[in-house]
C-alpha cells in the first residue's frame, strides 16, 4: 500500500489497523544522543486519549513497547520501531456489506477491492496513536533548538476563543470563557450527532531560512503533514482566506531593523517563498465533524443497494480536542525534517560540521 511514508531525512512509516493485533510506527533518520524516555511518550498519548464524556468510550490502555532504535534513553541512530497492541475493540459493531457515510469505506473496496471493515482499518483515526509516538520524539528534537510548537483549539462550531489565558482544560480551549460556551454547546447538541471546529497551531523561536523552494516549501510540507491526518479538511497560514479582502499594501509584512530584522505584522503566517521569515508560524486546520454518527442515514451496500445505516460503536461526539496533539506532532515531525535538511543547504555548514569546527 502506498502513502504510508512521511519526510526526507527524517522519515515516518506508520503501520496497522483500527481492530487489527496492533499499531506502530518505524522512525529512519532521527539523529543519535537524542534523550527519549518512556514517560514523555505517555505524556503525548495520554493528551490523545478520550478524556471526556464528549468522546469516545473506546479506552485502550495505549501501552507501547520500544522494539528498536532507542537504548538508555537516547537514540542509536538506527530505526526506531514502537508498537502499542489493540486491548478495546468489538469487530461486530462494523458491517462488511454497507458503507458508513462520511468514511473511505467505499473509496478502500474501490481502489483495492477490498478493506478492513473493523473500524475503518487504517483509515481510522486510531492510525493517530503512531503519528503521536513520532511527533514526540519531533518534539524532543526541537525543544533541544528552543522550538516551541504548540496546537490548542480555536473553535468548536461557531464558538471561537477570542483570547489566549492558557486556561487548561479538556477540550484544550485556551479561552474560559470559550470553553465554557462549547462544553454548554455540547451539552445541548442532538445526541445522535456530531460537530467539528478548528485547530490553530503556533511555532515561536523558528529561526529565519527553514524550508525549501518550488515544490518543497516548509507551507508545503506542513500542509501535507497536517492534511494526511483523516479528520482534517483545509489548512490556512496566517492571514490565509481572510487575505483576499486585503489590498498588497495591506496585506505584506513590512519589515524594520531593531536589534535584529522584525516584522511589523505576520500575514504569512511566519512562512515566505516556502522559507521562514523570522515570524512565528501560524496556521489554522478544520475538522470535520465526526462522521460516525447514531443519526439514520442513507446509503448502498456492495450490491449497490438503497440501504440506511444507524452507525454502531463507540464514537465521539467531537474528535477537535483529540485532534489537538496529532496536529501538533505531525508539524513538528515536518520541522524536523527540513530542519535536518537545511543543514546540507550551505558548503559551510557541511564543511563546518565535517571538521568539527565551531
């Protein structure tokens, strides 16, 4: 199956399905003496994890094991291999004849004549658990550069946050007074269905001239990353749609020298010509609602029968909170990447490195 490779230099293969033995993730190119341990990695599955009475009742345990690649607590250099084994999952909830509204089922059946009907395969979004082991080593990496990749939710339907407090809570809403709408919002929503929202993610202390030209700009490259994630629908950096109402003269980024070349506004999003422009990046994913839904609904089954479909299992009523840790981990897997890449962009940090010279 093609599709299931990630990156340049730092590459990411992820493997399994939704109700299969278990799923994982192999990681080639991550540099030697990177400190790993266990804990950090639960920590990033645990912000994965349904927490609320708004997700999923599927709860797996999401116990990992190192198979390769990490030994001491810091990597070899050599492929890490992580798998997490499925506990949690009832293959009886799905169908093999009819194909659930809103999912790839019938896309699968139609470009390979066959699927895993348990739970979608690997287009469920439970393929996420590996992407989250990856994006925390991504972000072990860039911690040690003083990068600081952070994803929160920005809205849920039409409540937006109007203003960032940091207030934790676990629909990741940095906004109280936002939260509390949405969890209000929530409450009251047809039971039988589902909403979506949007993601926005932030990168502060990204130096200037990260990314690749034409076909390889870092805008690019995280697009690709964040829109690989099933649930997700648009990407926009910056002031991305909202730039079309602008005039150039409003819409550049105008930059002044003052202990250090600044910008007096960031309608790029921090990202210009597909290279970083000494900005924080910026950028916003929306996510559809949850397409498994209790709602009747219409649809045909492999004999390409008028059926109607209730969809069984456990769900979530809004998938935007979960979504929040793997935006955040498949930008950092994409910095990473073309930062290790833009370490071969000048003779002089080849040779500089080469010789060991600093």
């Amino acid at each position: 199956m093609g599709g299931s490779f990630f990156g340049r230099i730092l590459k990411i293969s992820t493997f399994g399905e939704s109700h299969g033995k278990a799923i994982g993730v192999i990681i080639d190119g991550c540099p030697a003496g990177l400190k790993i341990y266990k804990r950090d990695i639960e920590k990033y599955l645990h912000r994965r994890a349904p927490i609320s009475k708004f997700s999923t009742a599927r709860h797996e345990p999401d116990k990992f094991e190192i198979l390769s690649g990490i030994m001491d607590n810091q990597t070899l250099g050599t492929p890490i291999c992580i798998i997490v084994e499925n506990k949690n999952f009832n293959a009886d909830d799905y169908s093999r004849e009819i194909f659930r509204p809103g999912h790839a089922d019938y896309c699968y059946e139609k470009k390979f004549g066959c699927r895993d009907y348990r739970g979608g395969g690997r287009a469920s979004g439970r393929e996420t658990v590996a992407r989250v082991i990856a994006g925390c080593i991504a972000q072990k990496f860039l911690t040690q550069l003083e990068i600081d990749v952070r994803a929160y939710t920005y809205s849920i339907n039409n409540i937006c946050i109007k203003k960032i407090d940091w207030h934790e809570n676990f629909l990741f809403m940095p906004d109280k007074n936002s939260f509390t709408k949405a969890v209000n919002f929530l409450e009251n929503m047809p039971a039988d269905d589902s909403v979506g929202g949007i993601v926005e993610c932030t990168v502060k202390n990204i130096k200037c001239g990260i990314g690749e030209p034409i076909f390889d700009k870092l805008d690019a490259q995280i697009a690709k990353a964040v829109m690989s994630i099933g649930a997700v629908k648009g990407i926009e950096f910056g002031s991305g749609f909202g730039s079309t109402y602008l005039f150039g003269s409003q819409n550049n980024d105008e930059y002044y020298f003052d202990d250090g070349v600044k910008k007096k506004s960031n309608n790029s999003g921090g990202i210009t010509g597909g290279i970083t422009d000494g900005g924080d990046i910026i950028f916003r994913a929306a996510i559809k609602p949850t397409p498994s839904i209790a709602k009747l609904q219409n649809t045909i089954n492999n004999t390409n029968e008028n059926v109607q479909i209730k969809t069984r299992g456990r769900h979530d009523k809004i998938i935007v909170p979960r979504a929040v840790v793997v935006i955040e981990s498949m930008t950092a897997i994409a910095l990473m990447d073309q930062i290790l890449l833009s370490c071969t962009a000048k003779f002089s940090d080849v040779k500089k490195n080469y010789f060991g010279r600093r």
